[in-house]
C-alpha cells in the first residue's frame, strides 16, 4: 500500500468511524487526524486461516473450570461447584507466532490450553439450541496465568484480574471460519512442553459445551458480534521457564507453538 493510499484509507475510516460514532480503525490513527483528543487505540483482530481479512475483538470472555479433572485439581468439587466465567482486556489477544515474553510481577507462569469461539452475533438469553448459529470460527489460545498472584488473590478472598487480565496473556492463533471448517464439539485437545505431553484431553469433557457456554454467558451479559469466549482448560496445567516451547493443538481446529521469551 503506497503512502497515499495509507493516508486515504485513514481519512475514509476516520470519517466512517465517527459518523458511526464508533471506533472502527484497523491501524493507530493520530488524534489530529480523527477528531478524538488522543490517539485512536488500536483495534485488536485476529487472523483468520485462508484470507487476509481480520476479525475485530470486541471482549474476552473465558471459562473457568470447564473440565471435570481441571476443577479437581484446582481444588474444587465438580459435584457442587459449576464452571464459571471471567474476562481479560481485548489487546490481551496476541499472535501466538510473535513469541511471548515473561512478564513481569510473577514467579510462577502457567499455561492453560483453551479452544477459542468467535462470536459473528449474540443477544441476551440466547437458547442453547439457537448457540451455535452465533459462532464465526474457532482457534486455538493460551490463558496464560500468573499463578502466584493467583494463589494470593484466592487466599485474600480478591478478585484475581491482575493474575488472569495481563498484557499478552491470551497468545492465540488463527481463526478457522465454521462456514469452511464446520463446528468443534469434539476432537483432541493436547499441550506440549519442550515435546513433553502435559495437557492431553478431548472437547466432548468440557462441563459446559460450547452451546451451554454462550447460553449461560448471555443470561449475564448482551453477548454481541465481536466477543471471544475461551473455552476452559483440561487437566494438567503447569509452569514454563523463559526459553520454553509450548505447543497446543485441538484436533480438527489448529496448531500454535508459543516460545517463551
Ligand atoms: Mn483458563
């Protein structure tokens, strides 16, 4: 794209953007260019397999406890306590490919592999039968953790955001559309470390299936095109090191390798 074409491009958006009154832009537009008083914050996209086009962010949502043996191990009684959900920041969603640096606050970094479920609409009190007409794609993600902060929030009782809503700690790979790549109810989910199995179980043990998932979810929030959903991780989840390769896979969706850096 020449100069030009940039420049035009931003001007069109800008001027699309703010008779629509909403923040459409795909690159930082300066705030003498937009009418806005700063920068325009950037939107947030993922890639989508086998196009160049994007699909916006709008929130995060995520599943907790979503599988019997994870809710085990976490310490809960899957008997008596359902899954429940939480939200990490939108530009919490990075390209998996770009390596993922340690960050910073925490001495105990963990993975979690998730299944990733992009929203093309939504509503409230959505019927679960009706769900899986909202899903755009699948994809494959990380809900990274920083697991001592964690522990500390649970110990204090307090919320546990600045253990789960960091900057980077959703590193997630493309997007497979449903319209090409059908709907993920059941195949592998697995996650590797240095070639190590540490994660290995299968979509059709999620507590809440993706259908139970968006219905639940649209009983307490206007779910809208836009919002990704991550979907809960298996049993088995663990620390890494700077230097460490994860990769995670589910079957029939993705592959994504995240270096820790
Ligand atoms: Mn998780």
């Amino acid at each position: 794209m020449t100069d030009n074409q940039t420049k035009s491009r931003r001007q069109f958006l800008a001027g699309s953007a703010a008779a629509a009154g909403a923040a459409l832009f795909t690159e930082p537009v300066a705030a003498q260019e937009s009418g806005y008083v700063i920068d325009v914050p950037e939107v947030i996209s993922m890639e989508i397999d086998g196009t160049s086009d994007r699909f916006p962010v709008r929130r995060v949502f995520a599943l907790g406890r979503n599988y019997r043996a994870h809710a085990i191990e976490s310490g809960d009684d899957p008997d008596v306590t359902p899954p429940f959900f939480f939200i990490k920041p939108r530009d919490a969603v990075v390209e998996a490919r770009n390596g993922h640096p340690y960050p910073q606050m925490t001495k105990e970094f963990r993975y979690e592999a998730e299944m990733i479920v992009a929203l093309k609409s939504g509503g409230k009190d959505i019927d679960p039968d009706d769900a899986l007409d909202h899903i755009y794609a699948y994809g494959v993600g990380l809900d990274m953790t920083r697991e001592d902060l964690q522990h500390v929030a649970q110990e204090l009782s307090r919320p546990w955001a600045i253990s789960k809503s960091f900057d980077n700690s959703a590193p997630c790979g493309p997007l497979y559309p449903v319209e090409t790549n059908g709907h993920a109810v059941d195949g592998r989910i697995w996650l590797s470390v240095n070639d190590e199995i540490k994660q290995d179980s299968d979509l059709s043990l999620q507590r809440w299936s993706v259908s139970e998932g968006i219905s639940i979810l649209s009983q307490y929030y206007e779910l809208t095109a836009g919002d990704i959903i991550m979907t809960g991780t298996p049993a088995g989840i663990g620390l890494v090191n700077k230097g460490d390769v994860i990769k995670t896979g589910i079957e029939g969706v993705g592959e994504i390798e995240v270096v820790i850096t």
